[in-house]
C-alpha cells in the first residue's frame, strides 16, 4: 500500500475510513470508540524523523507499509521521490 496524505483534525487523532483500518491496527496507530467517530489514526507521537507534532489542519502523510507518520517535508525522503516542481 502507498503513502497516504490526510489532514490532520486535531493534534493526537485523524477520522480515517474503513480501508485504513486494517493498516492502523498494523501500525498501532487505531483508536475507537470515541463520539466524534468511528476509526481513529493516531498521530500523537509527531513526524518519525523529527517529531514535529501534526496541527490541526496540516497534512501529514500515513506510510501504510512502515507504520510511520511523516510530516510533508520528510515524505519524500521515505518514499526515495524526488518532488515535482510546484510542490
């Protein structure tokens, strides 16, 4: 599975949908049982290269293959991408 790019709803937690789940609960990443929804990622640790915390609203990246969340300037170098010009 490839790296995913979701925005972050709150500093500790992202809603995701049913096809992640199966990776969160991979990564230990899953949470559940909360008003607000049903699956959960957790992101509360930060990026895995410098743990700079995801803000509400920033997109971050899920590698699904890792387990890691990455914040966008560190996903390229997971990935071995080099970046388009624009982004």
């Amino acid at each position: 599975m490839p790296v995913i790019r979701l925005e972050a709803d709150s500093p500790e937690r992202t809603q995701i949908g049913e096809g992640l789940v199966k990776f969160a609960v991979q990564a230990g990443r899953l949470e559940t049982g909360r008003e607000e929804g049903r699956y959960f990622l957790r992101h509360d640790d930060g990026c895995a290269v410098d743990g700079r915390r995801i803000a509400p609203g920033d997109p971050f990246a899920f590698d699904t293959d890792a387990g890691e969340i990455r914040c966008l300037d560190h996903v390229e170098e997971r990935t071995g991408r080099e970046p388009a010009d624009g982004e």
